[in-house]
C-alpha cells in the first residue's frame, strides 16, 4: 500500500488581500512541478487516487501529476488544507484500503505534509523532516491494522534530485 | 553540518568458506554505484571526510565515491563494520566538528546505517527506514551539543532516482 505524499510547487507571494488559498504556481514553480511529475512518471508512479487541498497552489500541483500520467483527476480532501483534520484522512485511507483502494497520492502544505509522514512513520510528531517545494516523499503502508507508526518511509526526495 | 551515509553497492553472494567482509562488488554493483557517485557530485555533494566500513564491499563503495570526487581517500573507521559500536562514531563526530570538520559520509552497511540515521533523527531505533544498496540519505547535524535525536532529515534516496 504505497502512499507518495507531495508538496505543492513554488507559489507567488500573497498580494494586499489576496487570501493565501488563492495564491497559484509561478512560472518557474509550474514548471518544475510539471519536471518533477515527468520525472515520477518515467520511474514508474502510479496511483488509483491523488488527493488534494482544496488551496489552489496544490490543487494545480495536483493536476499536473495528472496530466503526467501518475492517476486519475485529483479529489479534493478537506484534511489535507493547512491545519486540516489528520484523523479524518486516516479514517478515509483505511476505508480506502478495507474496499480493496490501491497507491494514493496526496498533494498539501508543510509542515503539515512532514508531520503526517511522521505520525504514520514513527506515531508521533518530531519536526524532523524536511520536505521542499515539489518533494516527494514515498510511504509503505500496512495491509491491516492502524497505519499510524506503523508505516515505512522508502522516499525523501528534493526536487533537484528529480528534475535537475 | 552535512552527514551523508551511503549504503555499499550490490555485492557478490558470499562463497562456500569465504568470509563476509571479503565479499565484492558485482560488475553491475560497480557499475550502478558509480553512476550513483557521480550523480552526487554532479548535484554539488562536496564532503571533507569519507569514513567506511573494513568491509570490502564498503570500502569499495566508498573508493568509488572518492573517484566521482566527492571526498578524500576514505579512510577506514571500525565503528561502520556491521554490528559495530555506535557511540565510538558519536565521539569520533563530536570531535571532528569541534576541531572544525565539515561536510561528513559514511559507507556502511544495512540494518546499521538506518539504525543511525533514525538515532541521529529521533534519537531511537524503530527500523523504519528502507535504505537501499547505493541508496543515500542525507542529514543535517547540529552545530552545538549532542547529535543525537537533533538531526533533521533531507534525503532518503534510492539509487534508481539519483542513476536510472
């Protein structure tokens, strides 16, 4: 059961009153995000499901891994915008799992995203990862049972190391 | 305060009699490690220091990362031999970065190197970290006190990232 967890690509700088759910890629972020998808691609990802923050700099990460072939048009989940609810995305994950779901992606913020692999890895949360705009990060998940410390972690990848 | 650990490449079965710190790279371990060195060193990886294990099959490993030009001639510390005594690494680390020490790899072998980097990160061991041959993670030590349970961690990655 393998679980990417991938960072949003570099976004603009807020604008006076802008808020910050409505802040989009940059060029060069659009760009490398895509690189980065491509590159994913190439070694093969795939996914049955790709999950996104309903904020827009993920969801159009989100939709580049879709356009580059790694799954399905992306899903928005509440759980995965800043500060969103852990626990109702481990409850989503083990139905996901329990009706025979496959490898999910999810595209979120930090430091949320590196508290989560956290949780899932070693149950608790360290501050100790370090996940860059357009990382990614690969989990195994459990065939049963809670996913929660019981994960582990076989991925943690800058961008440059995918799409230098 | 970098710490780059590297896993040896794919190495021989051991032969009938042979002893396991004998045992050598295959040609394709050769081959794939180097191409691994020198994806490091063109990704900037620059260290002052390339510790590794007796093992044949590391200190191989570690020779090649030399060749790519990553780092001095390595140099053989037995603390990195399988089963070997961590705290005598701490010690010699502590020391090296007092005297001024930079940039640090370690060529090793698995479960070890992951037991290090998870003591290093979160200061026990939970065998959760899939390090791969060829593989590398890097870390982030810190600049005062103890290393242990205060490193963050960059990278985790699998050889077919950094050489496909």
């Amino acid at each position: 059961m393998k679980l990417y967890v991938i960072r949003h690509g570099i976004a603009q700088e807020p604008e006076p009153g802008q808020p910050d759910s409505q802040r989009v890629l940059t060029k060069e972020g659009y760009k490398k995000t895509r690189a980065v998808a491509q590159r994913l691609a190439a070694l093969g990802v795939q996914v049955e499901a790709i999950l996104t923050s309903p904020y827009l700099r993920a969801s159009q990460t989100a939709v580049i891994c879709h356009e580059a072939g790694l799954g399905p048009m992306p899903v928005v989940h509440e759980a995965l915008q800043p500060g969103g609810d852990w626990q109702q995305w481990v409850t989503w994950w083990q139905e996901w799992r329990d009706q025979g779901g496959g490898a999910v992606a999810l595209v979120g913020h930090q430091p949320d995203l590196g508290h989560w692999v956290e949780r899932l890895v070693w149950g608790e949360v360290r501050d100790k990862l370090v996940l860059k705009k357009a990382g990614v990060a690969l989990l195994e998940l459990p065939e049963q049972g809670s996913p929660v410390g019981s994960a582990q972690l076989l991925w943690l990848l800058p961008p440059k190391v995918l799409a230098d």
